[in-house]
C-alpha cells in the first residue's frame, strides 16, 4: 500500500517536472521580468499559473474519480497511452510549426510576445500566467498525472495538488526569487538564459515531448496488458 502511494508519487512528479520544463512559460517568465514592473509582475504570472496547475489537478483527479469509481485506476492504462500518443504528436506539430515559420520569416517567431511582455501590467501577466496552466500539452500531462490519485482520499489528494503545482511552476518561480534578491546581477544572466531558450528552446521541448511521450506510452501499454 505504502510502496503503491510513492510509485503514484513518483508518477506525478515526473509529469509535473515534464509541465515544467516546456519552455514557452519559460521565457514568458523572463521577458516579463526584464519588462518595467519586474519582479510585481513575475509574482502575479506565477500565482495565477500555480493556481490554475492546482485547479486543472484538482478538478481532474475528482472528476475521474467520480467518473470510473470505485476501478479508476483500471483507466490508467488507455489514458497514458492516448497521452503518450498526444505529446508524441504535439512535439512533432510544435517542431514542423517553429520551422515553418522560421522559413517565413527568416527569425525567430516570438520577438514580438517578448516586447509585449514586458510591457503588460499586473492583470496582463496573470492572465498570461493562467492560461499557459490549460495549454493542451499542461492539460494532458495533468490528466494522465491525476490518474494517479484518488479524488476521494482528501489529503493525498490535497497533498498532490499542492506538490503538482509547485512542481510545475518551479521553473517560473525560480527566476523571480533569483530576479527579486538580486535584480542588477541577475538581469544579464536572465538575458543570457532567455536569448539560449529563443535559439534552441524548441528543439528542448521537443525532445522533452516526444521522449517522454514514447516513455508515457510504453507505460500505458504495460499497465493495459497488464491489469494494473
């Protein structure tokens, strides 16, 4: 029993470290901490973005859990093999897309959202920070992790929904505690990491999405044969 709760621990976390690391919220998180408001800004983009992960989590792991009582857990199965199978196909999408548009264009295509951002206001940065949490690529992740809770143990539930979100929005978090202690230092070491993400940020996610897509995939098909 105890060893089956930190395997569901350590499946949430990998999927929350996955939510992570795409790099979209990334340099969005950068951008607005280079802008005029700075730091107030970076604060509001990473509340709303926690709370929407907390939310999403939350409503998935109860919803499922209302929906397939009491063999959830037999879902696991078919869900992250249609993950698996939606990560594969958004990192291929996300890969033919950026080059598409690099060809058009010439340059990179988000110059434009990098001036924008850091320019919003406080409501503009949490709403950016909100929907970056109901990206499709967030919104698989985050269904195929709540198939490893059960919406009615309320602690464990609670417990992986604060620890899901937290997971899932360090890479923004990070940046504004560094920003916040250390603004003078840290703005040319932000500009140096938000200049790497625009020139090779793409090719990072897509491997992270494909990767970890073929991993989630092979998973969901042992679990399926399998009965677990």
């Amino acid at each position: 029993m105890v060893s089956g709760m930190w395997v569901d621990v350590a499946a949430v976390t990998g999927y929350a470290l996955v939510a992570a690391f795409t790099t979209v919220p990334i340099v969005s998180i950068i951008a607005i901490l280079l802008g005029t408001r700075r730091v107030s800004n970076g604060v509001w983009f990473v509340i709303a973005y926690a709370i929407g992960f907390a939310g999403l989590f939350l409503a998935a792991s109860v919803g499922l859990t209302a929906a397939f009582a009491p063999d959830r857990f037999h879902i696991s199965g078919p869900v992250e093999i249609l993950a698996g199978l939606l990560l594969i196909g958004f990192g291929l999408f996300w890969l033919l897309r950026q080059r598409r548009k690099a060809r058009r264009t010439g340059e990179p295509p988000r110059n434009r959202l990098m001036e924008w951002l850091t320019s919003i206001g406080p409501v503009g940065a949490a709403a950016v920070g909100l929907q970056f949490a109901f990206h499709p690529e967030n919104l698989v992740l985050t269904i195929a992790a709540s198939t490893h809770v059960r919406g009615d143990d309320w602690l464990f539930v609670s417990l992986m929904t604060a620890w899901y979100a937290f997971v899932g929005v360090s890479t923004v978090l990070a940046p504004t505690i560094i920003f916040a202690k250390a603004s003078d230092r840290a703005q040319r070491r932000l500009e140096r990491i938000r200049d790497w993400v625009l020139g090779h940020g793409t090719q990072f996610t897509v491997a992270i999405l494909i990767g970890v897509g073929a991993l989630v995939l092979g998973f969901g098909i042992y679990h399926s044969l399998s009965g677990q």
